[in-house]
C-alpha cells in the first residue's frame, strides 16, 4: 500500500484510479498540501503545527506520515 492511501480508510470515501494509485480527491489534496509545506521549509522534521479547521485530522494524517513532526494541534 502506498505511503498515504491509509487516510483513504477512513469514512470509505469515493476514490478514482490515478496513474495506478486507487485514491480520493480530498487525500491527494491533502498530499499537495503537505508538498507545498516541504517546497516552502525544505524539511517540515521536529516542527510543531497548529491546524486551523482540522476537520476529522486527514491533513494530519498525511503530514505526520510524510514527517517525523514535534508536535500537531487541531
């Protein structure tokens, strides 16, 4: 299983085949989140991040699958 197709086992959402990757639209949104954050820090490793909205946490899920984080606040 790829890296964050677990965010997909939550709430069954609807998922699409994606260049062999079977995922939903709001978890690969979540994944161009997550790269915007690396492309603007470089490393998000030991930051502490305060989620404005968070939702059910699946923002949350990817980042600290993609990042060893200090700390998340929802």
């Amino acid at each position: 299983m790829h890296l964050f197709e677990a965010n997909d086992h939550v709430g069954d959402p609807e998922r699409y085949l994606y260049d062999k990757l079977l995922i939903s639209p709001s978890t690969l949104r979540y994944c161009k989140v997550f790269s915007d954050l690396v492309n603007l820090f470089t490393s998000l490793d030991g930051y502490s991040i305060c989620e404005i909205g968070g939702g059910y946490g699946g923002q949350c899920r990817i980042i600290d699958a993609g990042s060893p984080l200090n700390e998340y606040t929802w």
